[in-house]
C-alpha cells in the first residue's frame, strides 16, 4: 500500500505498554498495522545525528515512513528579518535531522499575520520560503520536501490558498493539509462532501495532479471558538466538532491519491490512524 498512516508522536498507550525508546516505535505501529511516523521537534531540533540514525534504521526494518515536524516558532512572515532568517536556519536544521533519518519530508508552520495584512505576510512568507529552498539546495538536501501547513487559527497566515501559493516556488514543495484545522478556522466549514471535495480540486488546479496524489496531511478532530478558531485537539470519540475522515477517504480513492496522513489527536493518535486507515480500505473495496 502506497498510502501511509501514522501518528503525530506517540499515543498514551506506548508508554503504557512498556516502551520506552524510540528504537521501539516502529515495533509498536507494526502491531496496529501503521506504516508512518511524525517526528515531533516543535519546540526545537534536538535529536543527534547518530540518534537519528539509529531511529531511521529500525523504521526502515518495519518499513516506515519517517516526516518530521519543525519548530513551532518557525515564522516565515515576521516582521523581524532576524526571525526570518532564523527560520531558515530552524527549516536547515529540521532537514539534516530527517536526512540522517532517511525521511525527505518536513511540516512547517508559516507564521502570524495579526499585525499586518494578510497579503503583507504572506509576500514576506513568500520571500522567506525562496530563501529556505536555496538554503536546502546549497546545503545538499534537494530531496527535501517542505510541506508547508493549513493553520487553524484565524489569526494565522495557512488558509489553503496560501499553503497553495507558497507551494508555487518550487515544485519539490508539497501542501500539508491538516483538515481538522481548516474546520476550525472555518467554523465547522467541513461538513458536506462537496466541502471536502472543493480542497481537492483547489491543489489539482493550482499545483497539478501529482502533488496532489502525493499530498501530506495532518487529521484529526479540533474544538474551536467562534471568534479565534482552533482551540484544542480531541480525540476519534468526540460527536460535536469534527470533521468526519470517510469524505477523505472516499476522495483518495476516486483521485488515485497516495498522501501520507499523520494522525494528531490527542492521546490516541496511533489508534485514530488505525481508524482511519480501516476507513481508507473500506471506502476503496
């Protein structure tokens, strides 16, 4: 199966069965039948090399798919060139780490727009994102894929059509489409099949069909408010917010796609991506 599923770090139950290492994370999603994982180095890159090695061979013996996610204070469209800069070097230090690792794909967040126009933040993104491609390519990393990520908050520069034009600079840049975030930065806007559909069709018109089959994605189900947006993650249990995974599924299966889909919820990640992958397989039956 081309398609990958797999959690955002680790559910509760890791631990609470026994493991402690990462060396032992991989053992652990070959159990629930998951064939991805999301390294977490949101508050900052601190794996060694070796360390990160070590971790990448024992996924490679289970036949996992590693991605990595960059710092959380990774701003593309600050106003602060320093932070700007900065970025670049925290997108430099996030693609060495998931190299040594054997992954070529890191999420990353693209910042604020709360002090400017929208259209202000997302051309000092724009610049920012050129700069961190030419940083990867001078540094050797080419085969790096940037996934720049749909925000949840509305305060935040990621609706989809800007994850979309920052995807424009450079076709090695795929969408990270977390659905759970655009739900909630719409207010509970993913409810009909045409909603989820219209996402679709919006990176097949814009980026093409191949980064559309090959698209990243983040899923899970988010309370929101209705002034702010994204308030906390939940879990596969939760009836109220949303949104529902077999509308995705459905569309995978009609577009030929094969996304990696990293679970977030919160606690029982690696469970939900279980869910949704029976979900996937039933829908393509």
């Amino acid at each position: 199966m081309s398609i990958h599923f797999g959690p955002a770090g680790n559910s509760d139950s890791f631990s609470a069965q026994g493991y402690k290492k990462n060396t032992q994370i991989p053992e652990y999603l070959e159990q629930l039948g998951l064939n991805a994982y999301e390294y977490q180095c949101g508050r900052g890159v601190k794996i060694s090399d070796a360390s990160a090695a070590e971790f990448g061979a024992a996924a490679a013996e289970k036949n996992i798919q590693l991605s990595l996610h960059a710092p959380y204070f990774i701003s593309l469209s600050s106003l602060e060139e320093e932070k700007r800069l900065g970025s670049v070097n925290y997108i430099l230090q996030s693609a060495r780490a998931v190299k040594a690792m054997g992954g070529t794909r890191i999420v990353v967040h693209s910042g604020s727009c709360s002090k400017i126009s929208r259209e202000e933040a997302l051309a000092l993104a724009m610049d920012t994102m050129r700069k961190a491609v030419a940083a990867l390519d001078e540094a050797g990393y080419t085969d790096v894929r940037i996934c720049p990520e749909t925000m949840g908050k509305v305060n935040q520069l990621g609706t989809l059509e800007e994850v979309v034009q920052l995807c424009t600079i450079d076709e090695r840049l795929i969408p990270c489409i977390d659905f759970g975030h655009l739900n909630a930065r719409t207010f509970g806007g993913l409810k009909t099949f045409a909603d989820f559909e219209a996402i679709f069709d919006t990176i097949e018109n814009k980026l093409g069909i191949s980064r559309l089959r090959e698209f990243h994605s983040h899923f899970s189900k988010i309370e929101y408010t209705q002034n702010g947006g994204e308030k906390r993650h939940l879990t596969f249990g939760d009836t109220v917010f949303g949104p529902n995974f077999e509308p995705v599924a459905e569309l995978i299966v009609r577009k030929n796609c094969e996304p990696t889909i990293i679970c977030e919820s919160s606690g029982t990640q690696a469970e939900d991506a279980a869910k949704m992958r029976a979900i996937y397989l039933a829908a393509g039956e």
